[in-house]
C-alpha cells in the first residue's frame, strides 16, 4: 500500500508539472470577489450601475479576465436597459451558449469563457436588429490611440482626397505649414514669398494603421520626382515635403526614400521637422467630395 500511495503521489506531481487537465499557458488577470460573482458565477450587475452604461469614447472593449478584444465603440448604442449594449462584435471574439434557464443565449469570451451577459434579436432597436446585453464588470475598455501625419505633395485637394478614403484615418484636413508669417491666406501663399507649403493634416487611429503606411501611400499617389510643383501645378507652394513630428516618422521616412532610389526614382521629396500647420479656408475642405470631383494631378501608382 505504501508504495502505491507512492506511485500514485508521483503521477500527480507529473501531472502538476506538465500542466495536464488545464491550459497552463493561458494566463488570467486577477479578479475581485464581485469580478468573480459575474465573470465565473454567472451573475448580473445591478442595471444603470456599470461604467461603461453610457460610455462614448473611441475604442476597443477587451475581456476583463483575459485582455481579448470583443467590441469597438462603433457598434455600442444606448438601448435604455441599463446595461451596456452592442449590435454587433469583433468576428470570433464571443461565444453564443444556451442559458441554463432554457430560454435566453448566453455570451461568453471565446478566448477564456468569462461570462458577458445575454444576446437579444427581434427587438428593432438598431438596423442590424442585434443585441448584445454585456455587464460593464465584465470589460475593460482600451482607448484608440491617436496621432497626426502631415504631408506636401502638391495640391493639397488630392492628398486630402485620397489619405480621406484610406481605413484607419480619423479627419484629413488641408492647410499651409513650412512658411514665415502667420495665419497665411491662400492668395498669399500662391502669390509668392510666404514659404509655405500647401499641406495636409492626416490624424489616424493607430490601432487601424500606421504612419509607414501612410508613408507609402503618400508616395504612390503624387510624382516624387517633381520639384516645386505637381503635373500642371507650378510653385513652391507644391513642393513635395514629409513635415515629421518625431524622429520615428523620420526614420521612417528616410527609409522608404531610400527604397525609391533603390527602383531607380530620383526622389525630390524633403524631410522637414513639422512645425504650425495653419488651416485653409472653410472652402478649400474636402474640395473634391463637396464638388463631386476627382484629382486631375494626383493618381494612384504602385511604386514598392
């Protein structure tokens, strides 16, 4: 019998080690005893209690026990239930299960199991007819992070144009940046003398993209080559300038300027730290989609 217990002892100390019966790879946040009476127990929070009820910022909602994104913001919406509510969820981040009631669907994360709440249809209360009724104890949210890009590649109508159709970007704005007085006007900086160049603001979601994409893009929809102008467009003001806002863009920047070389074009494009970048006139903003319009010197070619 002693050796038995013996044996038996050792198996279980295999088993302990090996990490058997359990993912021991998987590790979990820690949670409080009223975390726990929700996400493990099963349980509800009481409605009109949660943070995140009438919670509008920009963002992803992540599983509180495992971190694994579940929602974006863009599908919440206020279903006065008094719980947070979504009509829809990232693909393959929740798991739909009977309840033990036998009449609703639970939701569950798909990476850990932590209980979500229920999921409702039929009720017409968004297009998609969906609701997803989530604790607030049951999520944590991650903010959208964002940053700014500012680009000169000619007119600034189709820069704007075309970083405004590219996914992950928040506002592209035109304005003037790189000259010496202030609050310049666009008869100003088309006369002459100012210094500035004709420039577009990119302010992007970097959880969506980043900047050495816009980089990239930025170089295949106007003529690098070209100095002090663009196709029909002649002038200082329609330089080709990156105006960078920190070292990485920089560094960024640099490197693909070294690629184009590499393919045999002669970049013109400057590197210049980003300094004011002045707004242009109210009718200058997103000409082209306020005009039903496309650029005439600007296309799209794939250079890298």
């Amino acid at each position: 019998m002693k050796y038995i217990k013996v044996i038996i002892l050792f198996f279980l100390l295999l088993i302990d080690t090996l990490g058997f019966g359990e993912d021991s790879s998987m590790k979990y946040n820690e949670l409080t005893l009223e975390e726990k009476k929700v996400i493990l127990d099963k349980g509800t929070e009481r409605p009109f209690s949660g943070k995140y009820n009438h919670y509008k910022e920009a963002g992803i909602y992540i599983c509180k026990r495992c971190n694994a994104p579940l929602y974006r913001s863009g599908d919440k919406f206020d279903s006065g239930c008094g719980w947070p509510s979504f009509d829809d969820e990232i693909p393959k981040a929740i798991k739909h299960i009977p309840d033990a009631d036998g009449i609703r669907t639970e939701i569950v994360c798909a990476n850990c199991g932590a209980h979500l709440g229920h999921i409702f249809s039929g009720e017409n209360l968004t297009p998609k007819n969906i609701r997803h009724c989530v604790n607030s104890i049951s999520l944590n949210f991650k903010a959208n992070k964002q940053e700014k890009a500012y680009f000169a590649g000619g007119c600034f109508w189709g820069v704007e144009y075309y970083f405004q159709k590219e996914d992950g970007i928040i506002s592209a704005a035109v304005g003037y940046m790189g000259g010496n007085i202030e609050n310049p006007t666009y008869k100003e900086v088309c006369k002459g003398g100012t210094g500035h160049i004709e420039t577009t603001e990119v302010v992007y979601n970097t959880s969506k993209t980043d900047f050495e994409k816009l980089a990239r893009l930025f170089f295949e929809i106007h003529d690098p080559t070209q100095i002090n102008r663009q196709g029909p467009d002649i002038g200082e003001q329609y330089s080709s300038v990156i105006f960078y806002v920190n070292n990485e863009q920089k560094q960024i920047s640099e490197k693909l300027i070294k690629l184009l070389e590499q393919k045999g074009y002669k970049v013109a494009t400057k590197l210049m730290k980003a300094d004011k970048f002045w707004k242009a006139e109210d009718y200058h903003q997103q000409y082209y989609q306020n005009n039903g319009k496309t650029p005439y010197c600007h296309f799209y070619q794939k250079k890298f």
